[in-house]
C-alpha cells in the first residue's frame, strides 16, 4: 500500500488554506499539502448522489439539496466552503463525484489516462488543487524516479512508426501534439506516496517558466465494484 509522505523530499506541509495559496514552490518543493481530519460523512453523500458510471460534476444547489444526516450536510458544507474559500482567492475547483474512470483502451499506442502518471500542464502560471473526501486517493511519485513513457524503447518504436518519419524535432512535436510526453513509468522501487484522504494539496503543474518540475501523479486505477469517490479537483 502507497503510505502518506512524511518525509519526503518534494512535499511540504502548510497549515492554512492562505498558507497553501501564498507559499511559493521553489527549491525542488513541488507539493503543498494542508493536512487535515473532517469530520462529516462523505460516504453518506455519495450514496445518496446515486452517480452515474464516469464523473458527474456537483454544483452547490445539488449538494445543498440533498436530503442527508447532520452528518452529511456537515461533510457538504465542508466541499462547499473548500470551495469558496479557493474560489475567493481566484480559482475554480469543481467538486467532482468519480463513479470509475473510463479505462485505459489496450488497443492505443500509449496510455495517456489519467490513471498513468502524468503531468498537468497550462500555457501560464497555474497549479492544480487537489482534495479526495472519499474513496481511494490520487498517488504521485518522485519525478527522479520515473522515465518518459515515450522513452521506452518498445513503446517509442511504435510511436515511431504510427510517426512516420525521423526521430527528430518534428517528432517531438508529434509526442507534443498528442500529450505523449506527459505521461510517466515509475520504474522499479520508485518512491511514490499517497495523497490521503481529507487533505488539500496543491501540486505543480508544467507551464512556461516554472520553477519547480511538475508534480507527477495519477488518479487510483479503476478497480470494479471499488466505491466511488468524492473529490475537490481544479
Ligand atoms: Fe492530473
């Protein structure tokens, strides 16, 4: 089992939703995270969304709603207050209820799910926030410890070939065009950790000018009849 990461070289622990906003990533840190324990029964939301299979996206009108326990709506007004609490300071996470990932297709040349490790990316300055309330969590990895998928030797002879041409810059500009160089194999004892339950990350993401490599991670990999889960994502 993937262990939470107290002490790992690239993660940095805050104590404020303002902390985790204002702190600058710098010197190799390209995790942030609020560790927290909620109270509220998040499982009980889920089941009373009824999601449909893939992710159903929530809107506060939806939660508010629902006719759930004390419990319940204490874990709702949670959500929602992460929310505003991170729309105020000019972010737009979505509360998002994931009811399983549609899968990896054998048949693609290169997986590029975001159940691989994988980096964000944005052409400016953002960040990816990240909470899970329920259900099993998000794994990242230490980016010294994977390679590039297309770097594998099997896996970049067959991009090659659907290329078509010489491994050169207008290659890389195909892997570019199809999001295969973001896509990550740990390789073997890498060290990869657990985002947790309940806790509010806030991850580096590859744009023009950053400062600190991305941050790599995957979503848990779908698993039938594994719960549903409930996260903070944005
Ligand atoms: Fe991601």
């Amino acid at each position: 089992m993937t262990a939470e990461p107290l002490n790992h070289p690239h993660v940095r622990y805050v104590n404020s939703i303002a902390e985790l906003v204002c702190t600058p990533m710098c010197a190799g840190v390209n995790a942030l995270c609020l560790r927290r324990s909620l109270d509220g029964d998040f499982t009980e939301v889920i089941r009373h969304l009824r999601a449909e299979r893939g992710i159903t996206t929530l809107d506060r009108d939806q939660l508010l709603a629902l006719r759930v326990s004390d419990a319940g709506k204490i874990a709702i007004e949670t959500m929602l207050r992460d929310q505003e609490e991170l729309r105020a300071y000019g972010f737009d996470p979505e509360i998002d209820c994931i009811n399983g990932y549609i899968g990896h297709d054998q048949q693609e040349l290169m997986r590029t799910d975001v159940c691989s490790f994988h980096i964000d990316r944005a052409t400016d300055i953002a960040d990816t926030y990240l909470c899970t309330y329920a259900g099993a969590s998000s794994i990242g990895v230490c980016h010294e410890d994977v390679i590039l998928r297309a770097q594998v030797p099997a896996v970049r002879a067959r991009l090659l070939a659907d290329f078509g041409g010489a491994d050169d810059e207008s290659f890389l500009d195909y892997l570019r065009g199809n999001y295969y160089d973001m896509h990550y194999e740990a390789l073997p004892a890498a060290r990869t950790f657990s985002f947790g339950v309940g806790h509010l990350w806030r991850i580096a993401i590859d744009y023009p000018g950053t400062a600190v490599p991305p941050c790599i991670h995957r979503a848990p990999d779908p698993v039938d009849g594994e719960p549903p889960r409930l996260i903070l994502i944005g």
